[in-house]
C-alpha cells in the first residue's frame, strides 16, 4: 500500500500541477483586452469625441486686392493743345456739349457723370460736378436741347435714363438726379443714343439692326429696322427732323421722323440714302445746320455730302467730295459746325487727322496724342474748340484748322467781290485773322 502510494503522489502532483497552470492560463487570457475590443473602444471613442464645429463664414464677401493700374505720366504738349481735364478713374466712353456751349458732359467706366464748364477752359481751372449712376455706368450721354437734363443709356440695365441738372444760388451747375428711367426695349447693346432739338423726340440704336423712337416720357413711338445687318452707328440730325443710321452694309440710311402741327407723332418715313462706299460705314457726322454730312468707310475713305435737297421730289445727296484717309482700322469723324473742317481719329490708335473740307487736303495731324487710343471726339458748337477723349483724359484742342478755313473762305470771298470796297473790308478780316491764328501757342 505504501509502495502504492509512494507510485501514485507524483503522478497526481503533476497532473494537479497542470490543472493550476491551466486554470492560471484561463484566468489571463480572459482577463486581456481583445484587439476586438480595442477597435470597439476606439470606436466608442469616436462617437464620444464632441464633433469639430466649422469655422462660421464671414457674412461680408472677402475682399480682394484691387490691383492699381500704374498712370503713366502725361508728358505730351502742342500749341494747340488748350488744356486737360481730369476727374475719371477709368476709361471715358462717351462726351457731349450743350446746345448752349456753356457745359461739357463725360461718362466712363467709374460710373461717374461728369459736366465741365467751358468758360474755364481758357483759365485751365477746370470746374466741374461729379456723380455716380448706381449700381451701373453710362455708356452714352447726350444734353437735353434745353441744357437743364441729359439722357444717358446703361451698361447692364441697356436701357435709357434721364437726369436733371440743378443750379446753385451763384448759377453753376449743382447736383443732378434721375427723373425718368426708360423700359428695357432693346436686345442687343445700345451703341448711341441722340434728342431732337425740338424736344418731339429720343432715339437709341443698338448694335443689331434696331433703332427705337421715343417720346419723352419713354413710350415707344416707332421701331425701325435698319437691315444694315449690324448697326455700327447712328444719331438724330441737328435740325432735330431727321435720324440717320450706318453699318455693315455701304450706305447711310436717313428716316424723317414726323409729327403734326400739334405735336402729334405721325409717322418715321425713308427720306434719303447716302451710297457711293465700297463697304461699311464705321461712323459718321453732320454740320451744323444739316446741311451737309461726312461719312468715314471701311474701304479706306470719307466722303462729303450735300443734303440740302428736296428728297420728296426725289432729289438725290450730292458727293461733293471724297478722299482717302488711309486709316485700316475702325475709325470715328467729325465735321465742324461750319461744314469747313474734318477731323479723323482711329479707335486703335491716338492720332487725330485734320481735312479741308473745301480742298480735301490733309492740313495737319496730330500724332499719339495720348498712350491710350482715342475714344470718341467733338467740336464745340461754336468750333472754337476740339475735344478728344483718351483714356481718363480729355484733351482740349482750339480749331487752328478751322481758323485756316475761315481765311480760304474770306479769300475765296474776295476774289469774287464786285467792288473794292468790298475787296478791302475782306482783306481786313483776313489780316485780323492770320493775326490770331499766328497768335496760337505763344500764350
């Protein structure tokens, strides 16, 4: 029995060793985290973990850095240059003087109106008032016949507005405020826009084949098609009877626009036909007194009109005169009041070209008046002056080649005076006036 024992108590020892090492192996193993376990708890974590609010966004839009385009400094001088006016801090579109003469106004990309006065030209202490157009910017402006309102269209609106000018108690122009703003009439883009002296009537012409009469209050009165294909320009006439449009096609087409002894709009009727270019008429202009018209072409010339005619009878503009002017670009005119000077001017560059109307020589030229190419230009109503716009400036000219003319006309006058009497006076105002024209750049 003892032996028995002495056999059996390592065997149960080692075997009651092996139950605790087991059991022992159990205990751990249960007890250590699980890598089940650790992604569940990492997940717990996550879902616990508050959530990263986004940053709040700024209710007023971010400002971005204008970038200040560098002014290059104005250098250029000329005797005939009267003086410069600044004000615009962007490109001018468009100027025009007031029946009057007293008042010039600009409007340009910084939505600024600008009226200049005229007295202060000579003084160089250029005077002016300035206003914006909200939310938008003029691209045409033109005076009332009155110079108390002007009418401007409108970039994105593309429509028409009218404005009222307001004096001060020392008679200078004040503030000006809209009156009116016309109906979205047009499809395309307004290219021009002109009043008749009268006051009947407004037009508008925009770059597809549309020109649109209205009355004064904005009510449409009559929709032309011009059938240029595209319209390049378009104007009322200074007599205020007459609106004349240009294009793609080569002719100036002229309606009569109608009204009653009463004031009654009647109708718009074909009147007369400028033809004789080869190809489209970028732009053109009348004398004052609608005498005659100038019309500048794609093909290379401007030709000289007489439109003193009686059209109902069917009599037909006569071509008084036709001259190259060796511009490949598009280009823009100016006859002056008097129907005696032209001026010429690239939109791609920044010369201003001088004709006789009488001759059709080139007089004089003006060469890179400006770093920027011309805009648009204008005699003053008396044709004392030539305004230029270029870039944000306005050049002021006085017409040296006007005052030219002025002594071919005298001296064509003289030479077919019937007395001496005659012939003397003349040469009188001759010599006066090669005085003040010898006078120019001196002061």
């Amino acid at each position: 029995m003892e032996s028995f024992m002495y056999e059996i108590l390592p065997f149960i020892l080692g075997l009651l060793c092996a139950l605790l090492g087991y059991l022992y192996y159990l205990h751990a193993f249960q007890n250590r985290p699980r890598e089940d376990d650790k992604v569940a708890e990492n997940a717990d974590a996550e879902v616990k973990k508050p959530l990263e609010q986004p940053a709040p966004k700024s209710s007023k839009p971010k400002k971005i850095p204008m970038v200040k385009k560098k002014e290059v400094k104005d250098t250029y001088t000329h005797p005939w240059l009267l003086t410069n006016l600044k004000g615009h801090s962007g490109e001018i579109l468009d100027l025009d003087f007031s029946s009057n003469g007293k008042q010039l106004a600009s409007c340009g990309t910084d939505r600024a109106v600008m009226l200049w006065s005229v007295k202060t030209f000579v003084d160089k202490n250029n005077r002016s008032v300035r206003a914006n157009i909200e939310f938008d910017h003029a691209t045409q402006i033109k005076w009332s016949p009155d110079s108390k309102a002007f009418i401007v269209s409108i970039e994105t609106a593309n429509t028409l507005q009218v404005y009222k000018v307001g004096k001060k108690s020392d008679g200078s122009l004040g503030n000006f405020e809209m009156i009116l703003n016309f109906p979205s009439a047009h499809k395309a883009d307004i290219i021009n826009i002109g009043i008749a002296c009268n006051g009947h009537f407004i037009m508008s012409c925009s770059s597809d084949t549309s020109l649109i009469i209205w009355d004064l209050k904005g009510q449409v009165l009559s929709t032309i098609d011009t059938l240029h294909i595209n319209n390049y320009y378009a104007c009322v006439s200074p007599c205020g009877r007459f609106v004349a449009s240009s294009g793609f096609t080569p002719d100036v087409r002229v309606w009569e626009v109608c009204f009653s002894k009463t004031g009654d709009f009647k109708e718009v009727k074909r009147a007369f036909e400028l033809k004789g270019h080869s190809s489209g008429i970028h732009h053109f202009s009348f004398s004052n007194d609608s005498s005659r018209m100038l019309t500048t072409s794609k093909d290379g010339t401007w030709k000289l009109w007489d439109t003193n005619i009686e059209y109902t009878k069917g009599q037909e503009p006569y071509l008084l005169k036709t001259c190259s002017h060796g511009i490949n670009s598009k280009c823009v005119c100016a006859l002056s009041p008097d129907g005696r000077t032209i001026a010429i001017a690239s939109l791609s560059a920044a010369d201003v070209f001088f004709y006789s109307a009488v001759t059709g020589e080139l007089q004089a030229e003006l060469k890179e008046i400006h770093p920027e190419p011309v805009r648009c230009l204008q005699f003053s109503p008396d044709g004392q002056y030539l305004v230029v716009a270029v870039g944000r400036h306005i050049r002021v000219f006085h017409n040296l080649p006007g005052f030219q003319n002025i002594i071919l006309g005298l001296e064509e006058a003289k030479k077919n005076a019937t007395n001496a009497s005659m012939r003397d006076r003349l040469q009188t105002q001759i010599e006066e006036a090669k005085t003040v024209l010898n006078s120019f750049g001196k002061s």
